[in-house]
C-alpha cells in the first residue's frame, strides 16, 4: 500500500472525503444552515496575502498548507476535524479555513469531511508576470542575484523562470487546456474575484458569505518602479502568454455576469453568527 493509499483510508477512516463544493449559484441560494470551511486557491501575485488578512478577521482557524502539502502540517485526522461544521455558533476552532500555493488536484479538496466554500483570485496575466519579476528583482535571493548578474529583462525572465512563475490557467486544470480549467473555475470553485477588483469582490464575497468583517490593509505589495518594463516586452508577453490571456479575459466575463446577478441586498445571513 503507498502512502497516498494509507493517507485517503485514514481520511475515510476519520469521516473525511464526503464534502461537496458550494457552486456560485448555491451560494446565492444558501440552501444549508450552518457556515461551512473555506478552502483559498492562493495564486501567487495575485493579492492573496491581503485576501488571506480578510479571511484570518473571520474565521476560528487558518491552517496553513507546506508547499503545496496540507499533510506535512497535519495529520489526516487533525485536518478532517479542523474541517468539521462548527458544533455551535461558540465553537472556538471551526469554520476553519484552509490557505496555500495549491491547484485543484490538491488531496485538500478529497478530504473534507462536510459541504465546503472553495474561493481564489486571479490576476490579469502580464501584470502577473511582471509582478513576479519586479518582486524577485527586489528580493535577495539566487533569482535576484541572475537577474542582476545575467541582466535578464522581463522577457528572460520569463523564459528562464517560466516554470516556477506557472500559467495561472494550470491552477485550476493542471493537465488540462484552457477550456478545462475554464469549466472547473465555474464548478470546482465557488467563488473568484479579480485582484484589479478587489474591493467589489471582497464585498460580494461578503454577502454571499455573511463575513462580518471586510476591513483590509494591501499587503505584499511591489513598488511599481521596481524592475522597468518597456512597452515592446509588454506586446511580446502578451504572445508568450496567449492561453493565460484568453483564460483570464473568459474568467472576466463570468466574474462580471456573476456580480449583475447578485442583485442588490441579500438580508442577514445564516452564517454571520459562526464567525469569529
């Protein structure tokens, strides 16, 4: 038996793997009672941080995966529990929410034990990139010392270290095409904002979510005077990241239905009173 088979008999042994993801509409609907944990997709470069700092304002628990593994901070019962529906609304530990590095084929997702809320944001793709490398421009590191050393431009970068930035389509279909990663976005994931709005997405996530609490402080934040960028490698990023690009402009149309049909006012929420 290898250890992922003995990690998913513990995970069932313990109640997990019977949680199913809260869709869009079904958080309109709010069909269940009690707040459910919450799962963050963290894109990297992509606000999460300050999303992260909204999230830590509402919830019990932030359990913090290692890399891109929630099992080398947890054991699979400790997870399954933290997982749990909180057992009265003084429940000092759940709603939990989960954070990390992670793409849709994380082992967290087959391991929830109860109905859960799957959340991320994303970023318009060149942006992304940029910031990527403005940051490991400024940042001391191996990175920083080639960027400096080898002079490399946006471009370079982008060639040379185009493996540890990623597209950020391959967070949600790690094997998959652009179409892929689009239908799951919309399935597997019940809620995704744009970092270029984020207030108007922290505040519907807020409705649909009953979160009290939505003050937030941008965190982990580049100057944009970092790394300069000319106009031409804006134009040859553009072709470098088509399928990113055409994914993200797909992912801003839905984003954009999503919020007309939020309508204006939801009432109070169900879920308000579990929150910290």
């Amino acid at each position: 038996m290898t250890e992922d088979d003995s990690r998913t008999r513990e995970i069932l042994q313990f109640g997990g793997g019977q949680g199913q993801v809260y869709r869009f509409d079904d958080l309109v609907l709010r069909p269940e009672p009690i707040a459910p944990p919450l799962i963050f997709i963290h894109v990297p470069k992509a606000a999460g941080s300050t999303l992260n700092s909204v999230f830590m304002k509402n919830y019990k628990f932030r359990a913090d995966s290692r890399g891109h593994d929630f099992f080398a901070r947890y054991t699979p019962r400790e997870l399954v529990n933290l997982a749990g529906a909180p057992r009265s609304e003084d429940d000092r530990v759940r709603p939990a929410f989960f954070t990390g590095h992670v793409n849709l084929d994380n082992p967290i997702f087959r391991a929830m034990p109860v109905r859960f809320v799957a959340v991320t944001l994303l970023r318009e793709p060149i942006e992304r990139v940029v910031s990527h490398y403005r940051f490991n421009s400024t940042q001391p590191s191996a990175i920083q010392d080639t960027i400096r050393s080898e002079r490399l431009s946006v471009i370079d970068y982008c060639r040379k270290y185009g493996s540890a930035v990623s597209s950020q389509y391959r967070v949600f279909a790690p094997d998959g095409d652009v179409d892929v990663a689009l239908r799951r976005l919309e399935t597997e994931v019940s809620f995704f904002g744009l970092q270029s709005q984020f207030e108007p997405s922290v505040r519907a996530l807020s409705r649909l979510l009953g979160l009290p609490t939505t003050s937030y402080k941008s965190l982990n934040r580049t100057p944009a005077g970092a790394a300069g960028v000319t106009p031409e490698e804006v134009a040859e990023l553009r072709s470098l990241l088509t399928d990113d690009v055409v994914f993200y402009d797909a992912a801003t149309e839905i984003y954009r239905a999503r919020l007309t049909s939020l309508g204006l006012s939801f009432g109070e929420h169900p879920w308000t009173r579990f929150y910290s």
